[in-house]
C-alpha cells in the first residue's frame, strides 16, 4: 500500500517536473545541467512572452518585475532553521489574483460590515453609501475571501481562487404593483470608489478586460448582482475598466442580423437557439447548448443584458441583445 502510493506520487512528480523542465529548457537552451552549488543568482531580463511557460504569467513581464508582492510576505519559520530569500526568486510564478468580481450586499452599510466580517461570507473590499473617501478591506488580498461561490467563466472555475471581490452597499431591488424588479441606484460617490479601486487592482496584478466582471456573469443561474443600474459603461469609458462593444461593430452585425435573420420567425426552431446558446458560451458563459430556451438559458440572457444591454433586461433574446453579443465575441476572443 505505502508503496504504491509512493509510486503514484514520483509518477506525478515526474510528470509535472518534465513539463516544467522541457518550458525552462525553451528559454534557456544553454545553460548547463550539471549540478552547482547555490549562488546568488544575478537578475535575468526577460525581454518577452515566449513559448508556454509565460502564457498564464499574468504579471507584466515588460517591467521585469513578475515577482513582486503586494501583499505581506509569508515565509515559514522552521524551529532551528532560517528561510533565505536573498537569491533570485522563481520566475515560474504568477499572481493568484486574475479576476474582480463585483456584488451588491443586499443589506444597509452596517448590516454590510456585520455579515461580510462575522459570518461565512466574506469579500476582499466593502465600499459603503457614504461619500467619504474611505474603503474597507476585510479580506488580505494575498488570501481567498468566500464572495464568488459556484462559479465559471471561459476556461475557468472557482472564482473564489483567483478574484479579488468587492462588494457594494446596494440593496438590490424591490417589486412594484405589478411584479417587476425595481432596482436601486448606485450613489455617485459609492460608484467612483467602486472604480477607483478597480483600476487599482487592475493595473497592479494587469487583469484582462476580460476577468472584470459581475456575480452574475460567473452563477447566472443564482445571482443578479451587482444588477442593471451598475454602470459598466461608464467604468468602460471613464476608467477604462473591463470590456465594452464598439458602437460601430454592434452596428454591422445589427444590419446583418436585420436583414438576413427574422429572429420572430425562427424564435423556437432548435438550431437556433442552439446557436445563441453557443455564442453565449463562446463568449464566456457557462451553458448547456441543448436547442432549449430552458431557465439557465434566460437567465444567462438576463445576465449578459444586466451587464451590456442594462436597457432592456427581459432574458430573452432580441436583435440587439446579439449583436452585442456577437461585437463582443469579435472583440474579446477566447485565445
Ligand atoms: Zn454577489
């Protein structure tokens, strides 16, 4: 029993150092194998993205300064031993911090503070309602905070793993007389916290236009926040944070569709829908394509018009709503 297990784990061992060793090897054909002794290793320049190995560096290799930390250092400190860190570091290292999530609390601002820091939801940052210049952190960035839950987008899951979350006072939405979601409005002070943050957070660990994106983008089927009042527009335009379409783009593919689709006509026919489907899981979504306008299919909809077409967020699909959809795919292609 010990033996196998031992085995299976210099099989992986194996397995992982290989692929690693093979990406080293590309960057630097000759440096020498032999084994030496360990000496200061002098900065290397790495001058560009080459090959694999840096693919999933998100840290920004132009300033040669992909090992740098934000946050607190935590180092082991063995009983008898010292931990030294005067060499170079690894240069196979990224941040863990790849995406921002933004949340509406459903609660006041105090309510806010009491659930987010004493029970088992947790976010990185809390922006309140009031117009001051303050920010609360609740969460060490260096550490995962509990905001994302069940989660996906493009090729990756559990959020929680690789976000910052910040979470703003708002208390989400009421009904009026006739059922419809009425949503609250976010503060103009509380928004240019919000965003001022972002870009942060975002030019610190270089987050893609990509990963900036709402609790709704990434759990469709559970979650409207931060809603269709968050501006992502104005984020876009003012603080150039996240993705937006060009006007023009939606333009051409609103003509093509206008003219070549009758969207009334072929509403229900499965090839359709499927296809909606697929663009929307093309552009990042989690989703079943299944030529069925089931609930996780609406929903998603819902989703992708709270954050892009924040006018009209019916959950059902509309010449506009796809030629956004399909803008954005051009723009924001899966790699
Ligand atoms: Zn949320």
């Amino acid at each position: 029993m010990r033996n196998s297990l031992y085995l299976t784990t210099l099989g992986i061992l194996i397995i992982s150092c290989g692929s690693q060793q093979k990406s080293i090897k590309s960057k630097t054909p000759s440096k020498t194998t032999t084994p030496q002794a360990v000496v200061p290793i002098k900065k290397t320049e790495i001058k560009q993205d080459e090959g694999e190995y840096y693919k999933v560096n998100i840290a920004d290799i132009t300033k040669n300064d992909n090992t740098i930390s934000y946050g607190s250092i935590v180092s082991a400190n063995p009983v008898g031993y010292k931990i030294s860190k005067t060499y170079f570091p690894a240069i196979g290292q990224n941040f863990r911090q790849r995406y921002v999530i933004l949340h509406y609390t459903v609660l006041n601002d105090e309510k806010s503070v009491s659930t987010l820091t004493q029970q088992s939801v947790s976010s990185h940052y809390l922006v309140s309602t009031l117009p001051d210049k303050e920010i609360y952190q609740i969460v060490d960035e260096n550490k995962r905070a509990y905001h994302a839950g069940i989660s996906f987008w493009r090729k990756d899951q559990q959020i929680n793993d690789t976000s910052i979350g910040i979470e703003i006072v708002n208390l989400g939405y009421t009904t009026d007389s006739l059922k419809n979601r009425v949503f609250y409005p976010y503060p103009e002070e509380q928004f240019k916290k919000v965003a001022a943050l972002a870009r942060d957070i975002v030019s610190r660990y270089n987050i893609p236009a990509t990963n900036i994106l709402a609790h709704s983008d990434i759990a469709p089927t559970r979650k409207q926040d931060p809603g269709p009042l968050f501006p992502w527009k104005r984020l876009y335009d003012e603080y150039q944070i996240g993705m937006w379409y060009d006007e023009p783009a939606k333009q051409t593919f609103l003509n093509q569709i206008l003219t070549t689709n009758d969207i009334a006509l072929q509403y229900n026919n499965p090839e359709f829908v499927s296809k909606v489907q697929q663009q929307l899981s093309q552009f990042g979504y989690a989703l079943t394509v299944n030529g069925v306008w089931d609930k996780p299919t609406k929903q998603t909809i819902e989703a992708f018009q709270f954050h892009f077409r924040p006018t009209n967020y019916s959950g059902i699909i509309d010449a506009e709503t796809l030629a956004i959809l399909q803008a954005l795919i051009q723009k924001y292609p899966q790699k």
